[in-house]
C-alpha cells in the first residue's frame, strides 16, 4: 500500500504531498514517479495535457534531453495556488480558479536577447528542457508556474478536446507569421499541406480560415480519412499532388508537417512559381535530402522555418481552435486518464491516429 497521496485526494496540492508523475529516465523508457508539491510559489492543477510529435521524437530519443525529465508541455489547468508575487506574465489581471494555457518557453531573464528586451534566445521549456526534481511538465496533476511564465486564459466553454490543440496552433501561427506577418495567411490563399498530424491538421485549419482551400497529402489510411471527414481535400501521395497542383502551376503554399527530410524536397518541388514552402516537420534531426539550389534561386522560392513560438500568437491560437468549423475535437482518438495509466509507456508506443490527450479531471 503506497503512502503517496494519490492525485485525485483533495489535499493532494498541500506543500510537500509527494504526487504521482510521468517521468522520462532515457530513450524509451518512461515510468511512474513521485514528486513533492513545493511549499511556496504558484501552482496550476493541470486539467488536460497534449501527447505532441515532439514527446515521441523525445522518447525514441531523436531529441537530447536532460533527464529525468517531467514530461508534457501543451497543458490547460487551472490557478490552484496564485501569492501576491507569482511573477507570472498575462494579459489581463489573474485569480485563483482562472482556467489557463501556459507557454511552455519562460524567459531566461539572463540572455543577450533577454537583456536588450527583445526575445529570449535561450528559454528553459516546461517539458522539454527543464531540470530539476519540481513540478515542471504537464503529465503530473500539478504544476509549478515559475515566475516569468507566460499564461493564457482559456474560456470556460471552449472543451478540453478543442483547447489542446491551442498550444500546436501558436507553433503553426507563429510559422505563418514568419511567413506572411500578421495576417498568418493570405486571404483565400490555398495550400497544401504535406502530413497530417497535429501540425499538419492545424496547419490545414488556418488555411482554411483564411478562406482558402486546405489539401492534405497523408500516407497513413486512418489518418487520410481523418483529414476527408473534417472537410480537407486528402490526397495519398505527393504524385497526386502534383497532378493536382499542375492546374495552377503549383502550391503557392506548402506547409510541410509529414517528419521526413523527403517531404521538404518534395516539397519544393511542388510550390509555384514564387511559392513559400513552411518548413515544419523536421523539428528533430532527421537526416539529409539532396536538393538543387537552383529551384530556389530559379523559381523565386521562399523557405521559411519555424523553431520558435511567440507569445503573441497564444490568445489567436486560443480563439481559432474554439471558433473554427473545423471540428477538431473528433481528431482526439486517444483519451487517456491519468489515474488509470499504469504505465505510461503506453502514451508513447501507440501511434494514434489522431491526436492523444491526457486527462486529470
Ligand atoms: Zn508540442
Ligand atoms: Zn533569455
């Protein structure tokens, strides 16, 4: 019999309970831990926390981490614990009980970019790079919000099933903007999107609510009729593609999510003349493909890439996954509940069709 207060026990955020959490040890291996609840700052109870694609290349261990490392950082939960010196960073004035998102960057405070007040180039990640032994990743029933930490809030009604999907949306606005500034994309300006993960699903959504018209092209069958049922164009290879897009010349848009090096190259090939391809799926170091500048130079290509997510792009992310016709909450196949995983290798040795989220309520 464990003497560990289990999550749901009311109690369970009092300072120093010892609480039950997902921890990566190496390469593979994820197992159940124990933390302590910290005695002062604030702390969210987390509500739903995302399964992302960066989590599965971190545990087939294509992306160094330090270890052990608390995963999870596309998190929705709720201010448990908010002193007068929180030191967390909002919009609008904040309370106990507010519901809110979390970026998972906080500013390092310490970096040339942190000095001169423009972005931070060095920033800790809630469930990526934090260290230590406190509450610093989403797959645990607490957080600790460090001061400096950038929170959202999140409407009562917008469902947990579509609010998951706003932490992956700022990664895609953020590219957008890169790509096309404030607008994200032009309007109606189609697009072709290459995989259709997360990403790529809300990458299709932008397009598509900008008035465009969003293809897919997904190999996987579950996954392609994903895409057709939620209304996209879903083609099942990038020669369909290409058959499709030869009727105008090419994409003038094409936002690659597939997590291959040949999907840029295909990529490129399959953009317009003065296209711009968005380069979001080699987000861990795949590997090479061989490409001719010449395409680039030639065809007036733009290539625009996307590490980092800016703050700015959170509350229009938030408003687009719940104002989207788009129904993204059917593209949640995997619902886990936190209490009842044994073991959590099981988040990440099932490849969902859609999208996994874990549930603490
Ligand atoms: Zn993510
Ligand atoms: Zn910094």
């Amino acid at each position: 019999m464990s003497s560990f207060t289990s999550a749901a026990a009311p109690g369970a955020a009092q300072p120093h309970a010892a609480i039950r959490v997902f921890e990566l040890h190496g390469p593979g291996s994820v197992r159940v831990g124990h933390r302590l609840v910290p005695p002062d700052g604030a702390l969210m109870r987390v509500e739903t926390t995302g399964v992302c694609g960066t989590d599965h290349h971190i545990w087939a261990g294509r992306i160094d981490v330090p270890v052990p490392l608390l995963l999870g950082h596309e998190v929705i939960g709720r201010l448990e614990r908010l002193p007068d010196d929180h030191g967390l960073v909002a919009d609008a004035p904040l309370s106990e009980g507010d519901r809110v998102l979390i970026a998972p960057g906080v500013p390092c405070g310490a970096c040339a970019g942190c000095d001169g007040g423009g972005r931070c180039l060095d920033r800790p990640c809630y469930g990526l790079t934090m260290t230590g032994d406190g509450l610093t990743g989403g797959f645990s029933p607490y957080m600790t919000l460090l001061p400096g930490t950038r929170v959202f809030g999140v409407p009562e009604e917008l469902p947990a099933e579509r609010g998951v999907f706003a932490e992956p949306m700022a990664c895609v606005l953020s590219a957008l903007r890169k790509a096309f500034g404030a607008q994200y994309v032009p309007p109606g300006h189609d697009g072709l999107v290459l995989g259709f993960g997360v990403i790529g699903l809300c990458s299709a959504t932008a397009i598509a609510a900008a008035g465009g018209t969003a293809t897919v092209v997904e190999y996987d069958p579950a996954r392609r009729e994903l895409a057709a049922s939620l209304g996209f164009e879903a083609l099942a290879s990038v020669e369909e593609a290409a058959t499709a897009g030869a009727r105008d010349g090419g994409f003038p848009l094409v936002v690659d999510a597939a997590g291959t090096p040949a999907a840029f190259a295909s990529a490129l090939d399959l953009l317009a003349w003065s296209g711009t391809l968005v380069e979001l799926g080699n987000f861990a170091d795949l590997g090479e493909v061989a490409i001719k500048p010449s395409d680039i130079c030639l065809r007036d290509l733009r290539i625009v890439g996307s590490g980092e997510t800016f703050y700015e792009d959170f509350p229009p992310a938030i408003a687009l996954v719940g104002g989207t016709a788009v129904d993204l909450g059917r593209a949640i196949t995997d619902v886990h509940r936190f209490d009842a995983l044994g073991d959590p290798s099981d988040l990440f040795t099932v490849r969902a069709a859609g999208k996994a989220m874990v549930s603490f309520a």
